[in-house]
C-alpha cells in the first residue's frame, strides 16, 4: 500500500507506552519545543514481530541502551521493563505481524544546544507494516547513487542509532523516488560504497558474499544475522573496501535490514544484477529463521 493511502499516524487507534504507561494512541503527545525535535537528541530502534513475537529483541534493547549512552542519555527504565511493555503492547493492539518502535528524546525542559537537565522520555509504538518497497519492487528494486555521503567517523556517533543520522538518507531516498528509483545507494565520504538509505548491502561473485566494511554506518543486526547464516550453509563472506566502479564485476545484490528483511536488487543506475541462487537462498534462511520460535524472545 502506498504512503498516501495509510491513515496518518497521529490519527491511529491503539496504544502507545509512554514513560512506562499505556496510553491511547491519539494521547501520545510531546511539547512543540521538546529538544529531540530541534537539535535531534533523539535516538530509536527499528523491530519485526513475526508471530507475535519480536525477532532478536534482546539484540535491538541493548543496541537502543549503546545508542542512548553514545549521545549522552539514560534511559530511565531497565532492559526487563522495556521487553515486558513490548510484548505486552504487541498484545494490547492485537498485532500479530508488525513492526515496533521503541524511541527516546531529550524533553522540553531546556531549548539550547545543552540540555543536560532535560529530562529523558521513552516511548513504544508499534503497527502493521508488510513489505518496505511497493509491489513493483517483488524482482528485484533499482537504486541510484546517492548526491549525500555518509560523513567521515571523526564528525559523527555513527554507532548510535540516532534520528540525526536519517536526514541525509531522507534526502537521498526522495531524490531516487523522484526520479523513478526506489532508493538510493549512498557512498562514504571517500567514495566507497557504504549502505542503502537505512538498510545494509551485499554483493555476490560466485559463493561469495561481499560487503562494506561498517567503519562509519550501523552495522545492522539484520546484517550481522545474514553474514551468520551465509556462513553456517557454506558461503564465504567478505567484508571490504568497495568501489564504486566494480559494481560490474558482482552477479547479485540484495539490502538487509529489520524492515526491507532481505531485498534483491536488480539495478544500481546502469549496473545490473540478477537475483538468483544466493538472493533466493538467504531470503528464505532469513524468513526460516524469523518464523523459528527457538530465536524469538519469549
């Protein structure tokens, strides 16, 4: 379904946890000077819940608490507390197959560049999200190059998963759907090739995977849970240095991340790829394993 076809967000039925109270969800409301909103002292996580259950959920909890401690925060409520008022959300909106959204802010208390005495506010939203591209993306989505750079490590906390960070990717993916791409392909300040907009990328050449190193964008858990899988059925996998100008050389590609799951790509501007035996091979090992019980968090 299209975005202008979905019912805004502030206009949705359900519950919101927020600050450690379920709350409907058209009372889940923040003051237009909260501090995440002007100078993105905000940071997030991204979650699948496959049967009523969130895929990795410890994996997204303690990588929400490294991106808090990274821009300066404390989440004022333990990893237990956050878990049990996920699953419990899950349940109270009745959503079997979804996508959660845990996020904190620094609050309205203090409007300039330090706000150390601001107060830190935790939320939990979650709702029904099917596929992350549109139908025309089911063989294979084309990407462009983005014009924006993931910026150098020495400027940017690029290990914490923070809202901050998504401007860039908010640009970039406008610019490709503005000309007929379903999302851009974003280079590194040195001309690498680093991610997708806010998923990860790999390559095939023969068995082999290859992908970026992530020395200055997150390295995803979705990421971290193919490089596994490809190795446990036999594929070498390869992090390294990319260029731009071998993108000729590789058979395949597909995006991971917790929503495109595994997404083949057939076209990077005039490169072109085949989704094949690889692509077809994780995307069902990733699919196995989310509807595996024995890796879901109970």
């Amino acid at each position: 379904m299209s975005e202008n076809k979905l019912i805004p967000f502030d206009c949705r039925d359900g519950f919101i946890w927020l600050d450690g109270q379920f709350v409907d969800w058209k009372d889940a409301k923040i003051h237009v000077l909260t501090h995440g909103l002007h100078y993105g002292s905000c940071v997030y996580e991204g979650q699948r819940a496959y049967s009523g259950k969130v895929f990795k959920l410890r994996e997204h909890t303690e990588r929400l608490y490294r991106s808090a401690a990274i821009m300066d925060f404390k989440i004022p409520f333990s990893i237990a507390e956050i878990e049990a008022a996920t699953k419990e959300l899950l349940l109270k909106n009745g959503l079997v197959d979804g996508y959660v959204r845990p996020v904190v802010w620094r609050g309205p208390e203090q409007m300039s560049t330090s706000a150390r005495n601001s107060k830190i506010h935790m939320a939990i939203a979650c709702w029904h999200w099917g596929k992350y591209f549109d139908s025309s993306a089911s063989k294979g989505i084309k990407l462009t190059i983005a014009d924006w750079r993931r910026p150098p490590p020495s400027s940017s906390p690029f290990e914490a998963k923070s809202s901050g960070h998504y401007m860039i990717a908010t640009l970039s993916k406008h610019q490709a759907e503005n000309n007929g791409f379903h999302d851009a392909l974003m280079l590194d300040w040195r001309g690498q090739v680093a991610e997708a907009t806010s998923a990860n990328i790999f390559f095939t050449q023969g068995n082999t995977l290859h992908t970026p190193i992530p020395d200055c964008f997150l390295n995803g858990i979705t990421r971290q849970t193919i490089i596994a899988l490809a190795q446990s059925k036999g594929y070498d996998v390869v992090e390294r240095v990319i260029l731009p100008e071998e993108l000729d050389k590789f058979e395949e590609c597909f995006l991971t991340g917790t929503a495109a799951e595994i997404t083949p790509v057939r076209s990077i501007n005039n490169y072109e790829f085949t989704p094949d035996k690889i692509c077809q091979d994780m995307l069902l090992s990733y699919q196995s394993l989310t509807q595996n019980m024995e890796n879901k968090n109970d």
